[in-house]
C-alpha cells in the first residue's frame, strides 16, 4: 500500500512537472527543432555517457574494495542494471535493486553495497559543486545570482551555503564515521536501545554493514583516487549535453568551443544536482524543466525557450532509452526478470 502511494505521488508529481513543461513551450517549434537536428552527434553523444559510466564503474570498484575485489567486468552490467531500474521506478529505487542485485551476483551483503552507493552520491554533489565554483570564476555568472536575490530576496552567499552545506555536512559525517567505527556502533546502538531485542539485533547488524561499506574513505591515499576518479565521469556525461548541443548547431550562440564546453559542464552539474530530488523515475520533468532554463540562462537569453525545450527532451531521452534497452538485454540474457529483480530488492 504505501509502495503504491509512493507511485501515485510520484507519477502525479511528474505529471504537474511535464504539464508546466510542455505548456511553457510552443511545442510544434520544439518538435520541429528536435526533428531538424543533426543526427550523426547521437551516437557520439551516448558514447560520451557510456565512458562517463565505465568511469562509475571504476570508482565504484575502489568503494568495493574493502568489501570485496570485484572485476570492472562484471560490474559494470550491474551498473548499467541500475541505471535502468533508476530510470524506470520513481524515488531512485534503482538504487537498492543495484545493492540487491550485486549482493546477488557476488554474494555480499546487500546493505554494505547500498552504504558504498550513498557514498558514490556524496562524491557526484561534491565533484558537481566544484565544478559550479571553478567554472563561476571563469564565466560571468553574476546574472545568475542577481536574478534570484530578486526573486526570492536571498544574498548570494546564503544561496551557495545552502547548495553546499549539507553535503558537506554529510561528507564529514560520513568521514567521521569510517574512522571512529566502533563508536559509531555504540553511538547507534544507543540510538535505537529502546526498541525490542530482536529489532535492536536487526538495526546493529544493518549499522555494521552500514559502517564497513563506508570504510573506503578512510585511507587518504584511496579517497583521492575516489574524487580524481569522480572528474571524468561528469566531465564525459558533460560531452553528452556538448554534442546534443552542436546537433542543434548551439555552438553559435557561445564565443568559442571552449566556453561552449564550460557552459555544457555548468549545464551538467545544475542539472544533475537538481533533478537529483527522488521523485519521479529518471526524474522526468524535473530534468527537463531546470535543463531548458539552465541553457536559457547560458546563452543569456539568446535561445528560444522551445529550441531549448527540444534540447533537453533529446539529451534527456539519450540519456535513459539506450540505457534501459542495454539493461533490458542484460538481464534477458543472465535470465534474470526485472520485475522479480524490483520485487525482490525492495
């Protein structure tokens, strides 16, 4: 039952998104700019997401590390299984069918593999921040930051605090905890000492599966690699938005190819980290919406709102239909079914 709430409000929400979506855009002018764009940049493009996953795929084999040394080929598929699930099913429930699924494969505990995706969160927000500050000291971004101190009355610096902190704060939570693990354990057995016996007995083995999946971090040397590795997944997803935007020969409205790729970098991160709200499966309208503003606001108006909606559709639908085919077949061919993998996993 509250599965299924969870859907209705999910499917609902999205609904509202893509109905402002569509309704705020002169959908022939987008169909048509979408029907008129060049082709031969897709395949270039979700080449570009497909390196920018094997790059997750080798980040993911560090987190894994300590829990077990896994072959990039085989999770890899894994991967791919995921994003599938993540496109399909609302509030990331992909998430927890990549932990069941790798627990399943490699027979590990399906919790400490959850614990090391949580992980892989934080580092994509901390990477994608990094990426917003660097390029906002390269690009003029004060239109940006004027227009929403007018519109919601709040000083720059209060916006970027609230952008930042918390995942910060779960960062150094997170760090706190791989290197004082036995006192996170007394910490979180004291959490939930009220509760009965068996349910403690449960929730301490849950905390301790918790806690060795965030182990990775504590080595200063690992976490490095971790955060050099985060670089190119989102510097290769940006290449994604970069060629959908030559299809839409979008190169015109830029000073050159290089600013043109800071924007799509810029685009990348906005995008990613605000459709990254567990909502709808694959955050469909939510990713559309902030993606068509975001290049609006790049290209300082310049571009038509229904170009721009065209633009997101396409990256948007780049990103997810050849994933979830790729998936489709993956599990086919394992003779696994997908809808047994999610009712299993949750």
């Amino acid at each position: 039952m509250i599965y299924l709430i969870k859907l209705i409000v999910a499917f609902a929400l999205s609904t509202i998104l893509l109905g402002v979506f569509i309704f705020t855009v002169d959908i022939k002018t987008m169909m048509d700019s979408i029907f008129e764009s060049d082709y031969r940049y897709y395949l270039p493009a979700f080449v570009m997401y497909l390196i920018s996953l094997f790059f997750r795929t080798m980040r993911w084999k560090v987190l894994l590390i300590p829990i077990k040394e896994i072959k990039i080929s085989r999770l890899f598929p894994i991967v791919i299984v995921g994003y599938m699930a993540n496109n399909l099913l609302p509030f990331r429930i992909g998430e927890l069918t990549r932990a069941y699924y790798t627990g399943l494969r490699e027979d590990i505990s399906k919790i400490t593999v959850l614990s090391t995706i949580f992980l892989e969160r934080i580092l994509d927000a901390l990477t994608l921040l990094s990426f917003i500050f660097i390029i906002g000291l390269i690009l003029p971004l004060s239109g940006f930051f004027d227009f929403v101190e007018e519109s919601f009355g709040l000083n720059r610096l209060i916006i970027i605090f609230l952008f930042i902190f918390p995942f910060i704060l779960l960062f150094l939570i997170i760090m706190l905890i791989s290197y004082f693990p036995r006192n996170s354990q007394i910490i979180f057995s004291k959490i939930w000492s009220f509760a009965p016996e068996n349910i403690v007995v449960y929730l301490s083995s849950i905390s301790e599966n918790l806690i060795n999946g965030l182990m990775s971090v504590r080595e200063s040397k690992k976490l490095f690699i971790l955060f050099v590795l985060s670089i190119p997944i989102w510097i290769f997803e940006s290449g994604l938005f970069f060629f959908i935007g030559l299809s839409f020969d979008l190169d015109y409205v830029y000073q050159n190819i290089l600013y043109m790729s800071l924007y799509m970098i810029l685009i990348t991160s906005i995008v990613n980290i605000g459709s990254s709200i567990p909502a709808a499966p694959g955050g469909l309208g939510l990713f559309e919406l902030i993606a068509r503003e975001t290049l609006i606001f790049s290209s300082l108006g310049i571009i038509d709102r229904s170009i721009a909606g065209g633009f997101a559709t396409l990256s948007h639908a780049i990103l997810i239909i050849p994933v979830i085919i790729i998936g489709q077949l993956i599990l086919f061919f394992s003779n696994i079914s997908f809808f047994k993998l999610i009712k299993s996993s949750n």
